[in-house]
C-alpha cells in the first residue's frame, strides 16, 4: 500500500463511524472472565495513528480496558525479534487450527504439528520461549518494557482483572501442562501460563493500541517516539498472523470483508495494522458469538472502506472515497 491518508479526512470518517454505531445495543460483554462482564458496556473509542506520529482519537480512547488476546501480538513480534521468524515458525508455526482460540482438541488433534502464537495454546508457548529463560521477573520486563515501546508509554496490570483471570484459567492450565507433555513448551509451564495470564490482564486504551498498531504498520519504528522497537522485516510476517487468525472463528469473513489484518480481544479491542499507510484501533466492551467486539468491528469496517484500507486491493481501488469526495 502506499497511498497517504490525510489528517482530516481520517478524522471525518471516524467521526462518522463513531455517531452512526454508538448506540449499536448488540452484542455482550464477555463474561467467563468475571471482572470483564462488569466493563461499562457504552464505552466506545477509535484511534488511528499516522506516520508523522499524528494521533487521531474519537470517543473513550483514554479509557484502560483489559488487553487480553491483543497482547499475543506483542509477545509474537518479541520472541521473533529474540530468536527469529524462522525459529518461531519452527518451533510454534503459522497455522489456524480451524478450531477456537482455546481449543484443547486442537492440540490434542495436532499434536506434532504447530499453530500460532496468536491462539491461547501458541501464545503460551511465546510466553515460555521469552528471554531469559527460567527467570519470570526478567520475561516479565522484557515482555512489558517491550509494549511499552510499541505504544510509547507505561503499561500496568489491572490487579482485579488479573485475579479474575487468575482463578478461572483452568482451560489455560490444561492448555500449558498438554504442551508440556508435547515437548512444545519451552520453559516452566505454571510459569509461562502466568505469564500469559498476566500479559492479557495488561490495562491498555485505544490511543496507546493505535500506536501500537502503528508501530507495527511503519516497520517497528514508534512514530511517536522515533524509536526502532523492532526489525522492520517482522512487519510483514506479524501481520501476516494477524490476518491469519486475528478474528477467531471469523477470521475469514473479516478478511474477506475488510482486507486489514487486524487482532481482536474478549476485553472489547481491536487493533488494525495496514502496513505503511496507518495503524487504527477500536474499542467497546460488547462482543459476538465469536469473541470479537461489534461496535468495533462496525467502526473499522466503515472506516476501511470510505478510506480505501483493504491491503489485497489494486491501487486504484485503495483510493480513499473520502478523498474523492
Ligand atoms: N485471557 C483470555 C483467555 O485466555 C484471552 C482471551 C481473548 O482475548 O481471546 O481466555
């Protein structure tokens, strides 16, 4: 892609996303995580985030909600950094499974055959692959000094959520002690699924996950701080995952719909990477049958097609309508 999105044209259409589904009632909250089902369900923001380090924000973008699934994307790009993309894809691999993002069938089904880090069984598996090994402050850090330069400011745990997720993760801890038993796990197993326990109770707001996006869309470098976080040839390959498996069961329709890889999470985000051009992200806590955020999915829907975002799309018809209007 390599059209420039202007400013204000940007802010338009997500100004008009914004007033056409903000009283959008579908949807529920996610309530298998017990602090996630009490998220004020009305909270609605979008934010997009330019090469100049331009951040564009409308509605509730300062509100910190849980992170949850978005967070693999992080610990995906830290563990290729680390190792490589090729020892990733070796020792965690790049396929949907077809089956839920928290699917003990699909280990046990393919068991000699790996998935991706952006599914629960995967990312744990990140998790334990993180440097330095057998140290869980050190990950830790890594992990969170990590997203912090993604998103150009602090982070910090929501205490509450993280019990919340902390006393009901038993799907999680199969997930992990299974891994274990197929040598795909790569060092404590309790200790990587805390990890990602903690990982996925990280607090974040819309503007700092469209920085974040951002940064992955412009090749690793923070266009807020100027700061390389990344090697720039990761872009291709974390966005590649995303488009992959971003979605959870609806993967293929989002794709199909809107062409921007893009990862949802049960805490009601959703971060949009189009590489090169902007990266963009939603929030509102009601979620579909699958997992992923309506009013979210609504709104950057919208906005991918009045800006022309679709990244499989020929240059001529990636020409903004809001451009041509
Ligand atoms: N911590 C949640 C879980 O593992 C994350 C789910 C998600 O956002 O997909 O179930």
């Amino acid at each position: 892609m390599t059209h420039n999105i202007q400013k204000d044209a940007l802010l338009a259409v997500m100004n008009q996303a914004h007033d056409r589904f903000k009283a959008d009632t579908g949807g529920r909250n996610a309530d298998y995580i017990p602090f996630l089902a009490n998220v004020p369900s009305q909270l609605f923001g979008i934010a997009a985030c330019l090469p100049d380090g331009e951040v564009v924000a409308v509605g509730d973008t300062d509100y910190r909600f849980g992170i949850e699934s978005v967070s693999k994307v992080p610990t995906a790009i830290l563990a290729m950094e680390q190792y490589s993309a090729g020892e990733v894809l070796d020792r965690i691999g790049a396929d949907a499974t077809g089956l839920p993002f928290n699917s003990i069938m699909a280990i046990l089904l393919e068991n000699d055959h790996p998935s991706t880090p952006l599914v629960n069984a995967g990312a744990i598996s990140a998790c334990s692959m993180i440097k330095p090994t057998g140290d869980a402050d050190k990950k830790w850090k890594a992990i969170t000094d990590f997203i912090e330069g993604l998103c150009g400011s602090k982070v910090e745990v929501i205490d509450e959520l993280y019990k919340s997720e902390s006393d009901t993760n038993f799907n999680n801890r199969s997930i992990a002690w299974l891994l274990k038993n197929y040598n795909r796990i790569y060092d404590d197993p309790e200790m990587s699924l805390d990890l990602y326990t903690r990982q996925c109770s990280i607090g974040i707001t819309a503007r700092q996950l469209a920085i974040m996006a951002g940064t992955i869309s412009f090749g690793g470098m923070n266009p807020t701080t100027g700061k390389q976080v990344f090697k720039s040839h990761l872009t291709p390959h974390i966005a590649s995952l995303m488009a992959t498996v971003g979605f959870y069961e609806n993967t293929g329709d989002w794709l199909f719909t809107t062409g921007v890889p893009a990862k949802s999470g049960v805490g009601g985000g959703i971060m949009g990477v189009v590489p090169g051009v902007v990266g963009i992200a939603a929030f509102a806590p009601p979620l579909d049958k699958a997992g992923n955020s309506v009013k979210a999915q609504k709104a950057l829907k919208y906005i991918a097609a009045q800006l022309g975002l679709n990244i499989f799309a020929p240059a001529e018809t990636t020409v903004p309508k809001a451009a041509k209007a």
